[in-house]
C-alpha cells in the first residue's frame, strides 16, 4: 500500500471528521443536551433544535464535497487502467 500525501490525508480525514461531526457528534449533543419537545395545545409537537438544520446540513456537505474532489482529482491525475482485456 502506498503512503497518503498531505492533500490526501487533509481529504479523507477532513471529509470524513466533518461528515462524523455534522452526524454522530451533533447528533449526540442534541441528545445530551438538547431542547425539549414540548406538545402544544392542539397536540402538535413543537422541535426546537440546539444546532440549526442548515448548520448541520451544511457541515455534512462540506465533507461529502472534499472527498468528492478527492475522488475528482484521484481519478485525474491516473485515470484507471483497463485489466480485463
């Protein structure tokens, strides 16, 4: 196995670190230390959310785009190579 340049590693583990923040660890502060679900008088639960939605959303972007253009330049730069022939 080859070694990871730093573009790589900045890549895989950016991508990947904002894709577990924006999902398990956000995730787990709502849990822990989240807003309550009030219902209100007409039975209709109210969500009030700790971190807002698009923040959340936002973040989990950002790592999917990293490792897309990781992908994006990995291919690039060596195209595969066609083995079954």
């Amino acid at each position: 196995m080859t070694q990871l340049t730093t573009a790589e590693r900045i890549a895989l583990y950016g991508g990947g670190g904002l894709l577990l923040i924006g999902t398990l660890g956000i995730g787990l502060l709502e849990i822990l230390a989240g807003a309550p679900h009030p219902v209100s008088g007409e039975g209709q639960i109210v969500h009030e959310t700790l971190v807002p939605l698009t923040v959340r959303s936002s973040i989990m972007l950002l790592g999917l785009l990293l490792w897309g253009a990781y992908a994006a330049t990995s291919v690039a730069r060596e195209p595969p190579t066609d083995t079954s022939v």
